[in-house]
C-alpha cells in the first residue's frame, strides 16, 4: 500500500473541495494524510480513516512563518514515510514544493495540483514575468503539476525551457446530481423581482463592487429586483472588505436589495433561486461556481478571464464581459432580463450540456486517480 501525503491551505478548502479525492484514493488501495490549516474537518463524509496534520500556513508574506510551515511539512513527509505528496492552493504547494527540495535523494514524488498557476489577467507584466517564471523554476523540482486550465498549460509549453511531459490537463469537475435543477429543496427567503445572483468568499479580487455599481445601474431601471450573494467571510483580515461593500451598497442606495446568506452547505438550493448568475471575478482557475450555476441550467455572465474563457464558449451557453467594465456588465445584466423564458431555457441547456461533457466530479476524479496511480 503507497502512502500519500495531500497538502491544501486550510479544513475549509478539503472540506468543500477535497474529501471526494481522499475518498477515492483510499477506495483504490493508498494511505492517505492530510496537511491543512485548521481541525474542523467534516468526518462525516470521509469514508476510510485519514490521518491529519495541523500546520500553519501563512496567508501574508512572513519569512519566520514560511520557514515553519516548510519544516512542518518535511517532518510530517519523513516522519511517516510518505512517498507521494500531492499539493493544492497556491502558497501550500510552494511552501511543499520548498519542503520536498530539501529532501533531494528521498524518492518522494512532488505532485502539483494547479487551480490556476501563480500568473493571470489581472497582473502587471513585471509581476506576471516573475510569476510566470516561478513556475517554469519550481516545474525542474516537480515530478508533475495536475493542472485545471489548459490555458495555462498551453502558455507553460510554449517555453523551450518546460518538459511538457509533466504538465497534464484535468479541468476541473463539480456533483452534477446535487446541482441538478431535479435535486432543489425550497429555501426560507423572500428575494424580490429579477434574482441577479453571485457565489463566493467575500474577498479582495472577487469584483464584488464592479457588481455593486452594476446592479446599481439595472436598479434604477428596474426597481424591483435583488442582488443575492450566496458566501460569506471566511477569515477575519477581509471582515473590512464586507465592510467597504456595505458601505458602498448604501452609498448606491441598494442596501434593502441585497441579501448575503453566508456560508452554506446547500448552494444550489440558493443558486436555483437566481434568474441569471454572475461571476465578476479579476482572478481565476477553473471556477466551480460557474460551473454549479451552469449545472443548475442558469445563464451566466463572467469576467473574460482565465477559466471562465475556457468554460464558456462564445455566445452558446453563456456570457463573457471585460473585467472591471461595469458599463459592460449592466448592459449584459439588463439583456438577460429581457431575454424570454425560452431563450433563457435554451441556454441553460447548452450550459447544463457542457458541465456534463467535460466538467463532471467523476470524471475529474477519475483523471487525478489515474495520474496519481502512475506512481504507485
């Protein structure tokens, strides 16, 4: 039986994202551990015992925490004797990635899990070259990076320095059963008129006042509309960005028609809810939100980012907009309020379609295991 170390930033992120995985690769014979941030860790939906290993991550640039988290992370790969470590999230897996160089002769096998690599849209070009060469750096220490975006792999292979071998392609895959418009449970609120709906952590980067300002501009034409936002603050350091939106949303005069649920287990009970879902995001890899909201056959519009690109294919099942451009923004919210229910139907199927096609949980846990097994 080969042991595998999964390494992710904190309980939140395998909660939501990685207990499928551990489940399936426990089902195929490996021993698997877990390194996170945090302990509350949802055991109900484990299937087979895992072990845990609490290590702190840093979320701002601290050099005495880096090197902590670094060495935690190599005592927890020598001290049991992993010989696979699959890392996910950015700073965890460089912070991994770092752990395992220290361990040159060890035969542990360093597995990257992108969900978008370090470079995207919204960098400056010197910071973009930085990162981008970061990447192309830390790719000689890896043994092979699972990535989300094929756009991302297709801008690392275009450079003569990059063994293409180690980049694989594995989108990314929601529950389709669950974010079916045939699985929705009727939910205790009371939103208004035209639903204008988005999903997601309150944060820095999510474009959440592009879509205040937006939504401002439909309200006044449409005055009997909602702004649902289905998220919350995870940590405390963006409690202040929740507090710049409020602060916004009554400078707009806005604030009665928008309702923040807070983190919730039962998304798609609040997504079906919506009329149209946006996803106004400067900073992506290959975004679940967009996905679900596609799933439950909802027409999306999202920033013409990384990710969302590679999701949405033009004009058949979805909508894509400058980022930042809130004039773009609104005008694409009032079309799709103008659109007929069967014109909204049509792409929503479209959209439902290509979930099923290419971005199915099973199929991208599938694609994990596999390359996973390769060095087993």
């Amino acid at each position: 039986m080969n042991k595998i170390l999964v390494v992710c930033n904190a309980d939140f992120t395998f909660n939501k994202f990685l207990i499928p995985l551990v489940n399936q690769l426990v089902k195929q014979g490996f021993s698997v551990g877990v390194v996170c941030d945090g302990e509350k860790i949802n055991y109900d939906k484990l299937t087979a015992q895992v072990s845990f290993y609490n290590v702190s991550m840093p979320r701002k640039i601290s050099l005495v925490e880096s090197i902590s988290a670094i060495i935690s992370i190599r005592n927890v790969i020598i001290e049991n004797q992993y010989k696979i470590v699959n890392s996910n999230n950015r700073n965890a897996s460089f912070f991994t990635r770092l752990a395992i160089m220290t361990l040159p002769f060890s035969g542990v096998k360093n597995i990257y899990t992108a969900r978008g690599m370090y470079f995207h849209d919204s960098q400056g070009p010197l910071s973009y070259l930085l990162t981008y060469w970061l990447e192309v750096f830390l790719l000689f220490f890896t043994d092979m990076v699972m990535s989300q975006s094929e756009q991302d792999v297709n801008k690392m292979t275009r450079n003569f320095l990059v063994n293409s071998s180690k980049l694989k392609v594995i989108h990314n895959g929601i529950n389709v059963e669950k974010f079916s418009i045939n699985n929705i449970n009727n939910v205790d609120i009371n939103c208004q008129g035209f639903v204008v709906c988005t999903i997601g952590r309150i944060a820095r980067g999510k474009g959440l006042i592009d879509l205040l300002d937006a939504f401002s501009v439909f309200a006044q034409k449409n005055l009997n509309t909602t702004l649902l936002i289905i998220g919350g603050v995870l940590h405390k350091e963006h409690n202040k960005v929740l507090s710049n939106f409020w602060g916004k949303a009554e400078e707009l005069k806005i604030k009665e028609k928008i309702f923040i649920t807070g983190l919730v287990d039962n998304v798609q009970d609040y997504l079906a809810i919506a009329d149209v879902y946006i996803h106004p995001s400067y900073r992506e890899g290959i975004p679940r939100a967009v996905l679900e909201a596609m799933s439950l056959e909802k027409v999306v519009i999202a920033t013409n980012i990384r990710g969302a690109s590679e999701i949405l294919e033009g004009e058949f099942n979805g909508i894509l907009y400058k980022k930042g451009n809130v004039k773009e923004l609104s005008s694409a919210i009032e079309r799709v309020s103008l659109m007929t229910q069967k014109q909204r139907s049509d792409f929503g199927f479209l959209a439902r379609k290509r979930v099923l096609d290419k971005y199915t949980e099973k199929a991208y846990i599938n694609r994990q295991i596999r390359l996973l097994s390769e060095f087993d």
